[in-house]
C-alpha cells in the first residue's frame, strides 16, 4: 500500500480487484450520495464562489432533509425521523462549515473535495472514540457529507459529470449509486482508495469487464485529474505519469491478453459440457436490464441472479410498482423463454439507501437486513412482489429470499406472497400462481439447516459473498479485516458440501452466485463438491466455461476430497494452482466430447 517514486513517476500498490490493465486519463471524482462530482484546483479569485456554492447546497439539503424527515415519519416512524433531526443540526454546525471554508481556501480546491476531506476527518475521529453513542453518530457526519456533495452536484446540473471517453475513474469509493449515473462505456479502469476484492465495488468492476485496483489508500493525494495512469488489474498496481518504456511494455502486455480473450470467443456457442459428458447450466449474474445484453452475448442460459438494488440506489424515493413492473418486464421479455431469478431487494449492512434510514448499529454486518429487514416494512415488501408477479404473467420467472436465517423468514415471505396475490386476484390482474420462491444460502444458520429449509422453497441459490464473511468472522468491506476473507477456507468449503448434500436429499436445484462460482481457479473444485449449477457475471462466463469444458467429474471429486482434508486456505489454493497447471491427477484429456 506504499507509493514509490523513481524516475519521475510514481508507483501505488493496492489490491487487483478485477483482472486486466489500462491505460488513459486519471479523472478525479468525489462521490455523493447519488452523484459524482470531479475534484480539481482552484484560483484564489475562485474562493467566493466556492463559498456561496457551499451554502447555497447545505440550504439545499437541509431543505431536503426536512421533506425527509416529515415523511418518514408519516410512513415508517418518529424514531426513524429523528435521524434526519440530527443529520440537520449537523449542517447547522458553525465549527464544520468553518473548516471547510479554511480548506477551499488553504489548499485550494473546490469545495466539493473540501467537504469530502473535513467530513471524512471528523467520521474517523469519532470512529475511534470510546464512547458508543459517539461512535455512532459517524455514521450521520458520513450521509450528511454524501448529501452535501450531492446538493452541490445538483446545483451544477444533476445530470452528473460528463465522463471523457478513455477515463480511469478514480474516488475514494464507488457506490452503486453513483456508478449508475457515470458513462460507464468511456470508463477504462477504476482506481480506488477504499475496498478490497470481494467489496461492492470489485465485483461491479468485475460484472462489467473493467480493470479495478482498490485500496489505496493514498490515491486521492496522488493522483490529479489530467494524470497518465496505468492500472495493472493482474499485479494490483496503477503507475502514476509513467515513462513510456513502462507504457510500451503495457502495451504489449494489453495485447496479450486481448489475445488470451478472444481464443475463447469461439465457446459462446458451445455448451458447457464435462469432459465426461455431463451438460451444466451456466446463468448468468445482472444487476440491471442493460446486463441483460451481456448476458445474451455470451449465450447464458438463463439469469440466476437478478439483484434489483440498482433500481432502487438511482432514485431519491422507493420506485414505485409501475417503475418496478416495468424494468423487469423488459428484461424477462429480452430473456425469454430463459429463466429468470429475481431476487428481493437486499438492504442493511452495508447497503444503504438516503431514503430509507436504519437505526445505527455497532455492528451493521449483523444488524437487521435482508428478508428480515423487509418483512418488517410490509408495504416496500408487498411493492415490489407486485411487480413480480405481474412479469410472471408472461414470463418464466422466479422470487428469491435474500439473507434467510430460518423457515420463520420463508414461511413469513409466503404468507405475505398470498396476500399480494389475492390483491392482485381481486383487481383482475394475471400472474403466475405458482411461481417458484427460492432462498439464498448465504448465513450459517442457512447453511446448517439446508434440508429442513428446502421443503419449504422451490429452489435454493448458494451466496457465497455473504456465507464466506459470517463463517470466517472477517467483514468484507472492512480492509482490516480482508487477508481474513478466504473463499478457499476448508471450514467453507465443509459447509458448502453439506449444503449441496442437504438439497440433494431434498430433491431441490441448487444454484451457486457468489463471487466463488466466477472464478475459473475455484470450478473443478465446486464441481467437485457437487455443485451443479453456476451463476456468474456476464464476463466470467467464458472462462468458467472453458474450466468446465476442461473438467472430468471424476477428478474434480478427487480433487475435493483432498481439498476438504488440508488445514487452510492457502494449502487449497496450492493444491487448486497444481491442479491447473497439471490437471492429470486422474488422467483426462484435453478436450470435451466432439471437440478437438
């Protein structure tokens, strides 16, 4: 995580986050809540309007939160209301709107990059405080900062900046609200100061193809818009204003793998078939319609997970049934007759929105969220089943449960489904009346209870993103905590074998989602444990393809069984990087059955 300068350039080490390398442009950006505003220098005779900005975008948030604050407790409570009280006498704060002001004029920048350095200064002192009351209002001095920032971008246009084609995109952190917003399509690679691999913002980077390095800690002081950048998404480095003998040698280096991807262009048409024989499914991970073409460019079999948060972080109020309906109803016709998996909305933890607000927690991982968090608030809940249901009128569609502790979740889920289909019955609108429930294995107790938890769905989706974090006790948006998540961990992959065991005794299809299923160094080893159904990001779907096609089930049951005897993550690793290089451990061939 350290900076080397030499020869004129500068080197940042952070963590690779999504394979591949790029070269463009640095374009600074400080992230509000739904926007994104570039950071950039600023003249002294610039200073007034920085400051007439500033207070005309906290007169614009305060107004804001106080819209906020009547409704919420009109439809969820007083007790949630008072959240926004608080974050408006925040804004009210002399002492804070002080020390901006001295840094637009100290250092000076514009005052959005003033806001994001002095809020974030005061989160992590409070953070690290003793006191738990304090602690907890860090996380208001954050949404006040992202809301502020946002204020100021709408009053420079909310249509958000204009990224230039061939910009490395570099913040502090992407949110997915934020990203729904850029020109992702002139986007070459992201560059950010927090993260780590398994984060939201890895994984958005890796369903979108793009290189990422994240954690790096001292990116924002480092980097200028305007800058050369290189971004090694393999080694986990980004060259800041490099000679050219580094960027020739990247070249050569981007060309190689364009060539190393475009050798597999010809399995889009080929199905994911074993060595032995044995057809897959291989479904495809979205998060919005648009996705949905990626999907069908690599020829999915169907969509395993469709994450319907975007819908929801694009917008300043809940979207509404018609808004739901309709988004979805577009991307099951793109789909159709593929299958298509919705999964509820998952919020809490980390996944927040500006207009639903959550009590603070010392511990958000483990506060309320998911299915849980959702059937406390009926009304959101029944919305978005609406919507649902009416797309299962003509298409094959399924629900998804996300964050499932125990049958109480299930059982609760499809009382409240029956409802919202006599409702629908009695308006005279069609859907599906069996339409398939599902729920995510992605928390021990999940895990653990398989079997019982089968009879009472359809079907179940193993989230491994989520599973992973809970059974190793190692956050995964926390840097802290990152070397402690470990996928390849034998104690997750024990419980992934008796969750495949347990809906195999059930009769039920299981599904795997998580980031574990897109990596090609992981598919003999699942196959292995008896998975036989991945869902991955459209980009992934070559690669894992061509592992399967490269796999005998034979040898992958071997070769989990010697994997679940090791003693750590690392030992699997090894034996998985041994297997790759010399696959032969029981003799196959090279090739899937009629290829050569």
């Amino acid at each position: 995580m350290l900076a080397y300068p030499a020869k004129g350039f500068t080197m940042l080490k952070g963590t690779a986050a999504s394979a591949g390398v790029a070269q463009g442009t640095a374009y600074v950006l400080t992230c509000g809540y739904r926007s994104a505003v570039p950071q950039r220098s600023i003249r002294a005779a610039e200073v007034d309007g920085e400051r007439r900005r500033l207070d005309s975008a906290v007169a614009r948030a305060e107004a804001e939160l106080l819209v906020l604050q009547d409704d919420v407790r009109d439809k969820i409570g007083a007790t949630q209301a008072d959240i926004f009280g608080a974050q408006r006498l925040i804004l009210d704060d002399a002492s804070l709107r002080d020390r901006v002001l001295r840094a637009v004029e100290e250092k000076r920048i514009n005052v959005e990059a003033a806001v994001s350095d002095v809020f974030e200064e005061y989160t992590r002192n409070l953070e690290s405080v003793a006191d738990g009351y304090l602690r907890a209002r860090a996380a208001d001095i954050h949404d006040v900062r992202r809301r502020v920032i946002s204020a100021l971008a709408m009053g420079a246009g909310s249509s958000g900046p204009e990224i230039p084609d061939g910009a490395i995109v570099v913040s502090d952190e992407l949110l997915p609200s934020v990203t729904a917003r850029l020109q992702l399509e002139n986007v070459r690679a992201f560059v950010t100061a927090r993260g780590n691999k398994f984060s939201h913002s890895s994984i958005l980077a890796r369903s979108l193809g793009t290189p990422a390095v994240v954690g790096v800690p001292s990116a924002l002081a480092q980097i200028k818009t305007g800058d050369r950048l290189i971004v090694d998404g393999v080694a986990g480095v980004v060259f800041v204003n490099p000679e050219s003998s580094i960027e020739r040698e990247y070249d050569r280096l981007a060309a190689d793998l364009r060539s190393s991807k475009e050798k597999l262009r010809h399995l889009v048409d080929l199905s994911s078939v074993t060595l032995d024989g044995t057809t897959l499914p291989l479904l495809a991970n979205v998060n919005k319609f648009s996705d949905t073409e990626a999907a069908l460019l690599y020829n999915a079999d169907g969509i395993g997970l469709y994450r319907t948060e975007f819908t929801f972080s694009i917008r300043s109020a809940f979207p509404t049934e018609d808004e739901q309906f309709e988004f979805l109803e577009r991307a099951a016709e793109r789909m159709h007759p593929r299958k298509l998996v919705f999964r509820l909305v998952d919020l809490g933890g980390d996944k927040v929105l500006p207009y639903f607000p959550l009590p603070p927690s010392r511990n958000p991982s483990l506060a309320e969220r998911g299915i849980r968090l959702l059937l406390r608030h009926i009304d959101v809940l029944k919305t978005q089943l609406r919507a649902f249901l009416r797309v299962s009128a003509r298409h094959p569609v399924s629900i998804l449960l996300p964050v499932v502790v125990g049958i109480e979740d299930v059982r609760q889920a499809r009382e409240v489904l029956r409802q919202v289909q006599y409702e629908l019955s009695a308006e005279g609108k069609r859907f599906d009346p069996d339409i398939p429930m599902g729920a995510m294995i992605e928390v021990p107790s999940a895990a653990l209870m398989t079997r019982t938890l089968a009879k009472e769905v359809d079907f179940l989706s193993l989230g491994t993103n989520d599973l992973v974090q809970y059974v190793l006790a190692a956050d995964r948006e926390d840097e802290s905590t990152a070397h402690y998540y470990q996928p390849l961990h034998p104690a997750v992959l024990g419980l992934i074998e008796s969750v495949v065991e347990g809906a195999r005794r059930a009769g039920r299809e299981l599904t795997i989602c998580g980031e574990m299923a897109g990596d090609p160094l992981h598919t003999a080893l699942l196959l292995g444990l008896g998975l036989r159904e991945l869902s991955v990001a459209p980009g992934q779907m070559l690669e894992v393809k061509d592992a399967i096609r490269r796999t005998h089930l034979d040898e992958a049951r071997r070769l989990a069984s010697i994997a679940l005897e090791l003693g750590s993550a690392a030992e699997v690793e090894a034996l998985l990087n041994q297997h790759r290089r010399s696959p032969s451990l029981g003799g196959a061939t090279d090739s899937a059955p009629g290829v050569t």
